[in-house]
C-alpha cells in the first residue's frame, strides 16, 4: 500500500480518534435496526431540531473528514450510488442501476437516471459528477479523503503532485490524465488501476458528489455558503448563521419527492451537558446519550421510553509491537488478548459500548464475525499459551511497556487493564503517558511504535477490504510490524474477487486468521444510545450514519411540534 | 490638558508594538503552530503554501516580523489552521454577539453599581449598605462560571424560562448578560462606595455644610462629582474583566460570539485564529484604557491644571 | 541650621536612631492589635491556616490517591459516586464525598487540591513581591533615568489585559518544554507573575516618592546611612503598608486565575488535581449531579473569602484613616 495514502488513512484515523473523543454526545454512528417506523399524522410543516455539535471547518465534499462536516453534505448532496440501510451494501442511487463492470473488474460505467435536478432545477449530468470526483483528486483542493480515490487511474499521482513546483500545464495534464470520463450527459465511466470490488461503496461517499460549475465560479472560496450551496439531495441549506445553527429545507426537485420534513434545523451546541439540557428543554429533538447522562435517564421513565441503542463503526485495539521481545511470539500476544475480561471493562470502565467479544470488524458492518471466539477472554487457556511460548517465566514479561495518549480516562483504562494482566497472568505492565501529539507521531512509524499502544479504526466505507486489507495487510497503516504472507495473499486475493459470496467466505477466514495471529487485541466496539422525542418518526439508523437516519433522510417525519 | 492627551496616545503605539512583539514570538514559541519545522500535524500542501505566502515561513526572522506588522496594518490576520475561513472573517461574523453581550452587561454593572454604591455610603452601617457589600463580596469571590453553571442549571433545566439554544431575543440574552455583568457590578459596588466615603470625609464638604448648604445639594452638587471620577478610571480594567469573562459565559451559555470562538481555537490549536482574538482585545482594551484616562484628565481639575 | 561637617553628635545621633527604630515597631505592634481585635480577620486567617495545614499534610490526610480510580486489589471505584449527603441510591460509604466521572475520589483530590492552590496563591505573590518591590524601590529612591525607563516599561505592560495574556501565555506555552516543568506549575507562576508585577511596582514606587521627603528619611541620609541601608531599613517597612494589604488580596486572584485557566482548559496539566480543572471535569456531569462541581467551588470561595476578610482586616489596621 503505497505509503501517501497510508499516511492519509493514518491521519483520518487520528481525526476519528478525535472526533469520537470529543463527541461522544454528537452524532453517533446508528444501527442496523429500525427505529421508530411509523403512527401518527405526519406534519407537513414539520420542522426538526437537531444538534450538530460543533461549527463545521468545511462543508465542501471534497474536503471534509469529519462526522459533522458529512453530516451536512450528505443532506444536501447525493451520490450516484447509495447504501442499504440493512445490508449495508451498495445500491443505485442516482445511478439508474448497478454499474456495469468490465471483465477484467477495472472499468465501472454508471448510467444516470433521469429526471435527477439540483435544487435550482437545473438537471444533473455526468459532468457534475466528473468534476466533483476530479475535484477530490486535485491537490489544489487538499481534501482529507482523497486517497480513498487513490484506486481511480491518475488520481494518486495528480493529487501529489507537489504544488510549489508543478507548472499550470503540469497540473492541468495531471487532470486529464485521472481516469474519469463523460460519455454522454447520462455516462460515466471510471478506469481503475487495480480490480476493487468495492468502488461501488466508495460511488456512496462525499469525495464523489457532483458540484455545479456555476456554483464554484460565482463563489469562489466562499460557494459552500448558501446561496451557492446547490446540491442534489434531498435538503438544501438555506441559512447558515456561523457558530449558531443551519437550517435545512426540503428541496422539492428531489428525485424521490420532497422529503416529508419541512425543515431542519441543527444548531451548534459544543457542551454536551447543555445538549442534554436543551433536549430536555425540548429545544433539540435528537440527542447522543453521554455514558454520564444515562444515570438521569434510567430515572426518569419518560426518558428511559426516548432511548435506543446505536451501533457504531469503530472498533478500538491493544496494539503489540510484533517484532520486539515478548510480542514477536504470537503466543504471548494472544495470551495477553485472552486474559483480560472484556465485559467487565465495559461494564466497569467504558460504560458505554459493546464489548469486542468478535473479530476485528465490529457488528453491523460487513464482514462482523460473532462467532469468532478466538480472542474471548479465558484465563485458563491465556496462561497455557502463555506457559508454551518462549519467553514462559522469561524477564522480558516483567516491566512491559504500555505506552497511551496521556489522558484522564486512557489513564484508568491502562490502570484497569494492568491488574487484568497481573492477576491474570502474573505479568507486570508498566504505563507509559506521553503527550497526546507525541503519541500520534510514535504510532505512525514502525521504527517508533511502542511495545503495547491503544488504538481505534472506524470505517470509511462498509467494506472488509477497508478494515482487514487497509489495516491489517502488512503494507497498511497499522504499524505493529506484524506480517503474514498468507494473510496477505488472502486479503489481496479477496479484494479483487468480483462473486461476492466467495469475498466473504475469503474474507471471514482471514479475520479469524488475523483473530489467532493477535497482532492486536481487540478492545471494544463504539456504541452509544440515541434519545429521540416521541414525535420524530421514520427513523431509519445504521451503524454508518453520520447524520440521522442518513440512508432514509427523506423518511423522517415529525407528528407534532411539542 | 493637551499635553497629557498627546503623551498618553503616544504611549499607544509602543503598548500595541509590544503586544504584536509578543503576540509574534509566542505564535512562533507555540509548538504545533505554522512555524514549527517538526509539525506534529502535517498540514496539506495548499495550507503549507498559503502559509508561506503570509507568513515567508522560510524567511529571516526579522523578515517575517515585517511581513506580520504589515498584514496587521492591513487588517489581514491570517487564514484558520482549521477552518476554512480567514480569521478577519470569522471575528467580523462573531464580533457583533460579543460586542453586544459586552456592552449590555457593562451598562447593566454601572447602572446597578453607581446608585447602589453610593446608596450605601450615604447609608453606611445601616442594612442596605450590609446587604450591598455582602452581595458585592460574593460577586468577586464566587468564580463567575460556578454562577454561570447555577443560573443556567436553575433557570434553564429546572424552571424552564429561559431557552438554551439561540441567541438575538431578549429572553436568550437576559441570563448571560446579568451572570457577566456580576463580576463588575460587584466591583463597581466596592469601588464607589469606598469613592463615596472618601469624598464626603473631604474638608470642603465640612466646609460647604457649615456654610449652610442643604444636604441634598451637597452630595449631588459636590461629592458625587468627585466621588464618580476615581470609579471612571477602573471601568477600563472592568473592561478587560468583562472580556474574560466573556469566554466563560459565551462557553457556557452557548452564546455565538468571539469568546467561545476563542476558547475552542485554544483546544484546537489554531494559533492564527488565537493570536488575532488576542489581538484585537489587546487593542480594545489598550483604545478603553486611553478613552476612560482622557475622560478622568477631562473631569479632575487637578489634572487639567497641570 | 549650623552647617558644621558633622552637625550631629554621637548621642543625638543615637537617639535620632533610636527614634527611627522606635517609629517602626510601635506600627506594626498597633496594626496587630487591631488585627487582632477584626473577628472577621481572625476567622479568615483561622480558615486559610486551616487549608494551608490541609496542603502541608495532604499526602498523610487523603484517603486516596488522587488520581487513580483502579485499587491495589484491581477494583473499580465507582464513577460518580455520591457524597453523604447527596442521592443515597449511589452513595457509597468508602467515599464520603463522592467521586468523580472517573471514579477518583473526591475527597482525596479536594485535599490535594487544596495544596495545589495554595502554592499557586502564595508562590507567584511571592515573586511579584519580590520583583515587584525591588524595582519599586529603586526607581522611586534613585529617581532620573533609572526611574524614566522602569516608568514607560510598566506602563506598556500594565496596559496588557492580565488574565488575557495569562490565558495566551498558556496556550502557546503548555506544549512547550518550558510548560513541562514541575508539571505545567512553572508556566502558571510564571505568567501570573509576569503579568502582575507591575501593579505591585507601581504602587511601591508611589509610596517610596512619597515617604522619600518625610523627615525621618532626610535624617537618615544626613547622618550618612547609605542608600540601600535607608530603602531597607527605612522606606521598605513603612512603605509596606499598602503592600502587605495588595498581597493580601493577590492571593486569591492567583487562586482564582488558576481556577479560571483550568476551566478554560488552559491550567495545570493533568492529571494533577486542582479544584479549578474538578470543576471543569464536573461541568460535565452537572445535570446528573452538582457535587463534582459545587464541592471545589465551595472550597475556593470560602479561601477567597478568608482572603478577602483578611486583607481587608489588613488594610483597616495598617491605615486606620482607610477604615470604610
């Protein structure tokens, strides 16, 4: 994996890290499972209030990296392809039908259904779509997510390009050497540069949203404010007073017909103890539940009635050094994975999330392994292994560094997981704080990355090949110097395999295979609950959602305003 | 009088030299900021290069102290490490809110402040002036954000009159700009009352009582006058009070203006966007300080004599 | 008045001495009377002596470590736990005031706290003290030049919004190396002492003008003490009167300023407790329970209370024409 992208990946990690640090409270990824269907009268000026947490840096698709920014996008934007909310798989979105592969997997052609217009009017063609994808390649954007198109002929080379340098005819003959044509008004064709089955869930993304001409030449820098903001999807934003709150509304030239909800709001409310104030004060409809608010919510009958669970896309790992004394014995590594209860942490430390008691991909995603039991916490069986490796009783099991972003809460969780392992296996780790930009530094290199380190990954796309390939395979971005050809080999072959039920197959073996090698243990997988006002209907969540209801947005409907 | 106006404007400019020398040499200190050769945050190529643009990175340090000094005379204070907007333009969005918030509560303070506190020195030792002065000590010793945290909790959450979200109605601006203007209103108190006694232990008011004035004119005509004009001089360090108080409560209460603008670029880092708040606060206050000693050389006939 | 070279002679001399020694004592001996005579003064000062035994003896007083919530056993401490007299549903008995969100002991950390505090109260003051006086002494005696340059250099400063720089000072700084040492405390006494000193410089400067022409000080220099002797032995203690009371009352607003920093999340690093940064941590969970912040916020202000009393108390017995 080449490594430009490997640090982009590696920089959205951190910004994920960041992101789900900072809120909790936010926008929480939701789950596969229905929420609140249907009964009651749906108001035809229905208005709903939301919370977006903090003022968005970018709302341009083809910069943005972070949750609340794609929040926005996605409601005013829509890509040629969608995801199911249950499956999680690619289905036609503005694309009319599935794409048309060629044989050889590397060129996907997409035809555009008709009647699809911005919310102007104007009607959306293949060019938009050319120039919002060409626009996430360009360097001169510096978008945080364009090496997800790094799989796209030309893209990776052009969006390198070295700015300071590069002459205009440069640049310019970079573009045109992206493999992304316009056959027509209703065709577009991408040249990929290696078979990727899974481009269809990438067509799903903000980077490949269609932008009009006109809006970027009459705003210039400032076109992501409303007057020039034209999407395609089923919002669009009418006002955005910084730092205060953005209001959406229904853009009747949408495709599917007007979405039910008039209006949307999101204010902008940083504090999530005042969240949940103002979800209190019915002044916000939705809210994500912090671990501290649930005290007062399961007292309070009313609000206990408002809770569901949401899953999340994100899964967080004990990191091993793979190639340094103990760690370079897989045995110890999976000891280590195996002595420490995993239920108990979530019940007694995280409070809120679900305990990785799977594989490396965390339930409601592709490729989630229930019944992968391999890492499950069994002292017993994690002292055996520990007895048959090479460094039984050995001083390399004494004083093991553990090495975490200082911070107050990592802090008790090192604490928590030090005593797992002393009484567990009668090893001594020893905690190592380091400054948290330091620590971001150290676990990108493999010449720096600590003995033992926590980490979290959340998915880019709901695909296996973005967490078992893009991580795990010994070119990726995970930095535990942990190689294993026929991982490799399997996780490439998979990547590349176009019958679906065969990828899954190749892929669920190598995540048990990447379970049994424990280059990482598994922490547990991000999950929150959500709080939502009785009078909010339609909800449809998935563990993906960066926005409400994100695969159904034209769905919600509210019964009354309380 | 003139002189003293001239050579107090004078000393203007080596006071907002030296806050651009400072705000300078801490923006270049500051780990993590443009100017780090080892950023622990790879900033994109386009950001890399407008960065450059602005600030000659690469150059001599005198050369880009220049450069600086010059995007400040042109009002550019650079571009956000983290939004994608420049600084002058967020500040010019947010600075109306704050603005607003500021003045009410300062108007609030004085309005509440001078009668209660000369109230109280004319009725010194009786209940109102107890009273007064115990409200005016947990003014200043109860931190204003436990207040803020109090009064959002009672007000907000459990009786339900005032809104959370938003700003522009009276109801949303009441609790904010009453929890800010505390702070000074206590020390106003303080300060006036303690003017007041002052004033009236002057010989000249013995003297305007013996001659036979009635009491009513005494106060009003000659202690007020020059009991009011010390408290003139401590409304610019209320001032620079009510702006750091401003982050506290624009934190708290959700208020869209520059403090809480402010305080989010200090966690995120976003040294340009710091440096320029810092900035035009400087000036600000540096602008009251010089407007509040002018006035107080225009009012003390001692000073205008000389 | 003769102009013989020496006009004093051995005994005069020693009386106008004796008079110099005298005047100094008989001050401070009536201000500690009427100290001492303040109730509120005396309370105040009863309380900080409290807290300041508190901050001496915090590692043998607290329960707990402060900043660990996992015992020896490997038990978790219970994560906002009630204090005793809060929702008896989660009150639990080892922790008699509570805990906080991640389960440290609230007790524990408001003891430790408390040092926390009162080293950030007392040391920067010293420092501005320290700072502050020497320069005021010099450029009000020595006048000319001296004073000029001093003059226009704490005017620009003073000019500077002080808790505002603070605030930069600390987050520019607290990533540096310079905001590592002693665990960010270095940085903190160093901003608030940078910031401040000027006020006390100021104000010593004023009265060492104004003590400079009394009598006792023309004495002094017409019997040949030399010029430190008299600014130590002469001016500093007479002109320390609005000094001590400015101390008095720099105390708390160092306390308070670091209370603010670490609620604006610019203060001392963490882990460190400090009833500044377990406010901020509680705001967190106000809604659900108001003890994690009520309980530091407590505590400071009834510190600057005691400050408060005390400097006033102070500022009545050292000039009794002050009384308000």
């Amino acid at each position: 994996m080449p490594l430009a992208r490997a640090r982009r990946a590696l920089a959205l990690l951190i910004a994920a890290l960041l992101v789900l640090a900072a809120c909790q409270q936010g926008q929480p990824p939701t789950t596969g499972p229905v929420t609140q269907t249907g009964g009651g009268e749906p108001d035809p000026d229905g208005e709903l209030v939301t919370n977006l947490g903090s003022e968005p840096d970018t709302i341009d698709p083809h910069k943005a990296s972070f949750v609340h920014e794609i929040a926005v996008i996605m409601s005013v934007f829509e890509g040629l392809m969608s995801l199911d909310p249950q499956t999680l798989k690619p289905v036609p979105a503005v694309a009319a039908k599935d794409p048309e592969i060629s044989a050889d997997q590397k060129t996907w052609k997409f035809t555009l259904r008709d009647g699809v217009k911005f919310s102007d009017g104007t009607p959306v063609t293949a060019r938009d779509y050319q120039r919002g994808f060409l626009r996430t390649c360009d360097p001169r954007t510096a978008g945080d997510y364009a090496f997800v198109l790094y799989v796209v002929v030309g893209c990776e080379a052009w969006n390198n390009m070295d700015l300071r340098t590069a002459t205009t005819a440069q640049i310019e003959a970079g573009r045109d050497a992206v493999g992304i044509r316009v056959l027509d008004d209703k065709t577009i064709e991408f040249q990929l540069a290696e078979p990727a089955a899974y481009f269809g869930s990438i067509a799903y993304m903000w980077v490949g949203m269609p932008v009009k001409q006109e809006s970027l030449d009459k705003g210039g820098e400032r076109w992501t404010e409303p007057e020039t903001y034209i999407g395609n999807g089923p919002f669009k934003l009418v006002e955005w007073k910084h730092n205060e709150r953005m209001v959406f509304e229904r853009n009747d030239s949408y495709w599917r017909g007007a979405p039910k909800v008039k209006r949307w709001t999101r204010v902008m409310i940083q504090e999530g103890a005042t969240a949940f104030a103002a979800y209190r004060n019915n002044e916000i409809d939705v809210l994500g539940a912090a671990a501290e608010d649930l005290r007062t919510i399961e007292a309070d009958p009313e609000l206990k009635s408002q809770l569901s669970d949401v899953e999340g896309s994100c899964t967080f790992y004990i990191g091993f050094n793979a190639k340094r004394a103990p760690f370079d014995d897989p045995n110890v590594r999976l000891a280590f994975a195996r002595s420490f209860d995993r239920d108990g942490y979530i019940s007694d430390i995280q409070k809120m999330g679900t305990s990785a008691n799977g594989g490396f991909i965390p339930p409601g995603l592709p490729g989630y392994d229930k019944d992968d039991a391999v890492q499950r916490y069994d002292p017993a069986a994690a002292k055996d292994l520990l007895a048959k490796s090479k460094y039984a009783g050995a001083p390399e099991l004494q004083n093991v560094k553990f090495t975490y972003a200082s911070n107050a809460r990592t802090k008790t969780r090192v604490e928590w997981l030090q005593q797992q392992w002393k009484n567990n296996l009668g090893v001594t780790v020893v905690a190592d704080p380091v400054d948290a930009t330091a620590y971001t530094q150290l676990v990108k290199r493999q010449e720096t990355t600590p003995l033992m380190f926590i980490l979290g990954w959340c998915a880019d796309f709901p695909d296996q090949q973005n967490w078992l390939t893009t991580v795990f395979h010994s070119s990726g971005i995970s930095k535990t110097g942990w190689k294993n050809e026929k991982y490799d080999a399997l996780v490439k072959q998979a990547d590349q395999e176009p019958a679906k039920d065969r990828r899954d197959a190749m892929y669920l073996e190598a995540s048990r295979m990447l379970s049994a090698e424990a280059p990482a243990a598994w922490l547990y997988y991000v999950s929150g609950k959500l709080l939502i006002k009785p009078w909010v209907k339609g909800v449809t969540t998935t563990a993906l959602d960066s926005v409400l209801g994100q695969f159904r947005m034209w769905e919600i409907y509210v019964t009354k305003k309380g | 009088m003139l002189t003293y106006v001239v050579r107090r404007l004078l000393l203007l400019i080596p006071t907002l030299f030296f806050v651009a020398v400072v705000t300078f040499a801490l923006a270049h200190a500051a780990p993590g900021s443009p100017f780090d050769k080892n950023p622990d945050r790879p900033l994109p190529a386009a950001t890399i290069e407008r960065l450059e643009r602005l600030y000659g990175v690469d150059r001599p340090l005198h050369e880009q102290f220049l450069l600086y000094l010059g995007n400040l005379a042109r009002f550019d204070l650079g571009s956000s490490l983290v939004r994608d907007r420049s600084v002058a333009e967020i500040i010019g969005s947010q600075l109306p809110v704050s603005a607003q918030l500021g003045i009410q509560a300062l108007l609030l303070a004085l309005a509440v402040a001078l009668p209660l506190g000369v109230i109280s020195a004319l009725r010194q030792n009786t209940a109102v002036d107890h009273a007064s002065m115990v409200l005016a000590t947990v003014g200043t010793t109860i931190p204003s954000f436990v207040i803020a945290i109090l009064a959002i909790y009672v007000f907000a959450v459990h009786l339900r009159l005032i809104p959370i979200v938003g700003w522009g109605t009276p109801k949303h601006m009441i609790l904010p700009t009453v929890v800010l203007s505390l702070g000074a209103m206590a020390f106003l108190t303080r300060m006036t009352r303690a003017s007041m006694l002052e004033a009236i232990r002057q010989d000249y008011v013995r003297t305007a009582r013996a001659k036979g004035l009635p009491e009513q004119v005494v106060i009003v005509g000659h202690v007020l006058k020059n009991a009011l004009i010390p408290v003139a001089t401590v409304v610019g360090p209320a001032t620079a009070g009510l702006i750091t108080g401003s982050f506290i409560v624009e934190s708290i209460f959700n208020v869209p203006g520059i403090g809480r603008e402010f305080v989010l670029s200090i966690t995120r880092r976003d040294y340009p966007l710091i440096m320029g708040v810092y900035l035009l606060y400087a000036f600000l206050i540096a602008l009251a300080n010089l407007a509040v000693d002018i006035v107080y050389a225009a009012l003390d006939p001692r000073i205008k004599a000389a | 008045m003769t102009t013989a070279e020496r006009p004093f002679s051995g005994q005069a001399r020693a009386a106008a001495l004796n008079v110099l020694a005298r005047k100094q004592r008989s001050l401070a001996r009536d201000a500690l009377e009427r100290l001492l005579r303040n109730k509120a003064a005396i309370l105040g000062l009863g309380i900080i002596a409290l807290f300041m035994l508190i901050a001496i003896f915090a590692p043998f007083i607290a329960p707990y470590d402060p900043v660990v919530q996992i015992d020896a056993t490997g038990k978790a401490n219970p994560s906002m736990g009630e204090p005793w007299f809060g929702d008896p549903k989660y009150v639990d008995p080892a922790h008699p005031l509570g805990t906080d969100r991640i389960g440290r002991d609230t007790l524990s950390r408001l003891i430790w706290g408390a040092r926390v505090s009162m080293v950030v109260g007392f040391v920067p003051v010293a420092l501005i003290f320290a700072i502050g006086v020497s320069v005021g002494l010099l450029a009000g005696f020595y006048g000319g030049k001296l004073d000029q340059i001093l003059m226009r250099v704490t005017d620009v400063i003073y000019a500077f919004p002080d808790l505002l720089f603070i605030i930069i000072i600390m987050a520019t700084l607290r990533n540096h190396w310079l905001g590592d040492l002693l665990g960010g405390l270095v940085l903190i006494f160093g901003a608030i002492a940078v910031v401040n000193w000027v006020g006390m410089a100021r104000l010593v400067r004023g009265q060492v003008l104004s003590l400079k022409e009394k009598e006792y000080v023309e004495a002094a220099r017409a019997i040949g003490v030399s010029g430190p002797r008299i600014m130590l032995r002469h001016l500093l203690p007479n002109a320390l009167s609005p000094v001590i009371v400015a101390v008095a009352f720099g105390i708390p607003s160092a306390i308070l300023a670091e209370a603010t920093l670490s609620f604006l999340g610019v203060g001392i690093k963490p882990p460190t407790a400090t009833w500044g940064s377990m406010m901020f941590e509680g705001y967190g969970v106000f809604a659900t329970t108001p003890w994690p912040v009520l309980l530091p916020a407590v505590c400071i202000s009834i510190v600057m209370l005691s400050f408060t009393f005390v400097g006033d108390g102070l500022r009545d017995a050292l000039d009794p024409r002050m009384r308000t």
